[in-house]
C-alpha cells in the first residue's frame, strides 16, 4: 500500500474546508498563550450579524461549540456562558484535530473508524485521506448529530457511513463489509477507560488515538498486536468532551465511594511547590495514579481532588485530607518514585490495554507504574528499617 504523501493532510484541510461544519451561530472558545481573558471563556459568533468575525473564529485554533447539554439546551449567548450548562458537542481545535490525525497516520486504502463524529468534519478529512468515502465509517450516539454531520458532509461531495449508536459497548462492522477490521481507529472525545472492543477490532499493526482524559488529557496513539494487546505513547496536551453512554452519562470506568470520612490533618514534610506545574511525565503519572494534579485556589490553598477525597494545604502548611484516600500522600509518593527513577519524560513513558487492563508504565509496556511505585515505597521503607536498626 503507498504511503501517504507529505502534504496529504495540508490538501485534506484544502479540499474538507472546517467551515462547511460549522452552523451560522455558535460559541467560539480561543485556545492557546496570549488569548486575551476577555475572550478565554468564549464570545457569540453570528455569520449573519458579522461574517467577518464568524470567518475569523472560523479559521481561528477556537473551539466551536455548537451544542449543549445534549441538545436539551439551546445553544444561545446566554446559555453558552452560563457555568450551568455543558458543551455536548463541538468542532475541535484545527491544531489539535491535525495533530491527532498526523498519529493516526490514514494511508490511502485504509479502512478508518471515527469514534464521536460530532459535526463530521473529522469523518470528512479521514474519508480524504483514505481516498475512499466507502472505507470510513463513524459513529455517534446522538441521531441528530449524525444527521447533521451527513449533511455537512453531502456539501463536500462526502458519504462515509454515519452510524448511531453506542461505540463504548458496540461497534459496527467497516462499511465495505470487507472484514469486521479496522485498520485506524480515530476518537475524538475523551476517555478515561478504553473500550477493549476498539483495540479487538483494529487489525495487528493498526493505530488508535484517542484523548486520554484522567482528568488532564494527552492525545495517546496505540499499536495493535498479535496477541491482542495495544502499547503506545502520549502526544500533546489536549481537552476534549468525555465519551457518552447511550443513557446521556459519561464513561469513566472509575467508581466512586462514600467521602464521608475523618479529616487527617498533619503538616507538610516537603515543599509543596514540587508538585505544582509538573513537567509533563509527572504530569501523566500524576493524572493516571491520582486522578488530578495539584493546583492554586482563588484563596491561595493548593489543593489538590479526585472528586470525592480531597487534600487542602493552607500558607501555613497545615494539610488536610478528607475523603477514602489520603490524595496528597499519594501524589507525594509518586512524585518521590518519578525522581528516583530519573524524572522520565514522555519519551519514557506509556500505556498497555489488555483484555485484562490496563495502565500506564514507565520505560517496560510490561510493568505497570503503579507497581513500580509501590515497589520504590516499600524499597525506601525497607532502607529506612534498616538504617534505623544499624543507628
């Protein structure tokens, strides 16, 4: 099969131009350093009212949000900015979309599955890459959604198949019919779970990349293999709206418990500052085995929340931990694991699914860094053991 040629991608965004999927009144959110903050939370865009500034949003890196709440709100100005209602769906930040499709890697000839079709842009793109409408199919839960984004597409001289169902639980076979594999699989919301039924229907050497979402996102790129399993890497820092199950909740794979709990108060034994702005190896280890990374409140407190158990460190240093797990104790010893192991970057670090699990790892696919940070811990406890008995 020919590889792609290098300005495949550039000729795609040419001849799928973003703003055939875009509606003439949506909420443009501007992505990326020196937004102005004025602008940061989003601004209304009417391509009747102002064209110029709907073209300029348009072909802009904003998201544009063009549904909420699944539909069950309407998309207004007002609606839009209020903090109650949630983005359901969105065309992507062109930056991002190009950057996960570059991982993907779509060779003519490919059959491509395009998980969360939203407004279809990204179906369209993949269906040129691929050279044929036939060997793209996608798949989106909300059937208004499908049927808008097949009408964005029929504007391009475009007919992937658009199917409406649930791709966390089921997936449709290649719309050729050819097989029931796949040979990309690109997702476009985010996961904190990865469905094995993707990876089961990705031919060995295939590729996913989806927004690994635990709550901070990377894009992930996962290779298939023969014995069933997929390893990759993490790319680029992403935000994307979780998967949907067909009951309108999102997917995450995590379960929650009762936080009703006894606050631990002690106070602080290291500087919390290692753990605020991590570089972006403990930022994935962080996001994996924690569930968040620390951040500054409006008050001043770092704190630090899985959602349910919740750790507070006041100026003094007085820290408090409430909820089932003591966060800021887990957060410092994996932060105290990452050093020992040299500070691994990205290049070091990765992810396995197996119809077992999966995890992320440092340096062995094989390992999962959870394990390696227990063994650090109970090393370094072993040391302390010992060296207080030879005192």
């Amino acid at each position: 099969m020919p590889p792609p040629q290098p300005d495949a991608l550039a000729d795609a965004l040419i001849r799928v131009p973003r703003h055939e999927f875009i509606p003439p009144r949506a909420w443009a959110v501007p992505q990326g350093v020196g937004t102005p903050p004025a602008a940061a939370s989003g601004y209304w865009i009417d391509q009747h009212r102002d064209p110029d500034r709907w073209w300029r949003a348009v072909y802009s890196d904003s998201v544009i949000v063009t549904q909420l709440d699944g539909g069950r709100t309407e998309l207004t100005p007002a609606n839009a900015a209020a903090p109650s209602t949630a983005p359901s769906c969105a065309a992507s930040s062109p930056l991002l979309v190009t950057a996960g499709l570059r991982h993907l890697a779509v060779r003519p000839g490919d059959r491509v599955l395009d998980v969360g079709g939203g407004t279809g842009w990204t179906s369209g793109l993949c269906a040129y890459l691929a050279g044929d409408d036939a060997l793209v199919t996608a798949v989106e839960i909300d059937p208004g959604l499908a049927g808008t984004a097949a009408e964005n597409l029929a504007r391009c001289g475009l007919r992937p198949s658009i199917v409406t169902g649930d791709a966390a639980t089921e997936l449709p076979a290649p719309h050729d019919h050819s097989d029931d594999l796949f040979d990309r699989v690109h997702v476009t919301c985010g996961v904190t779970h990865i469905p094995y039924a993707w990876v089961e229907r990705t031919r060995p050497g295939g590729h996913i990349v989806l927004p690994y979402n635990p709550p901070i996102g990377r894009l992930l790129r996962l290779t298939v293999h023969e014995d069933g399993s997929a390893t990759g890497r993490f790319g680029e820092e992403c935000s994307y709206m979780p998967l949907r199950s067909g009951d309108g909740t999102t997917v995450s794979g995590q379960e929650t418990a009762n936080a009703d709990t006894d606050p631990r108060v002690r106070s602080l034994d290291s500087d919390p500052e290692s753990l605020l702005a991590p570089a972006p190896g403990l930022q994935v280890l962080l996001a994996s085995l924690v569930g968040d990374e620390p951040w500054v409140s409006g008050s001043g407190s770092v704190l630090l929340t899985d959602g349910v158990s919740r750790a507070t460190v006041e100026d003094s240093g007085r820290l408090t931990q409430t909820g089932p797990r003591d966060l800021w104790d887990e957060a410092e010893s994996v932060h105290r694991a990452w050093t020992r192991q040299g500070r691994p970057g990205l290049d070091r670090i990765g992810f396995t699914v197996t119809p077992q699990r999966q995890y992320v790892w440092v340096d062995d696919p094989a390992v999962p860094a959870v394990s390696a940070v227990r063994a650090l811990d109970e090393a370094a406890d072993n040391a302390t053991t010992v060296g207080a008995s030879l005192g």
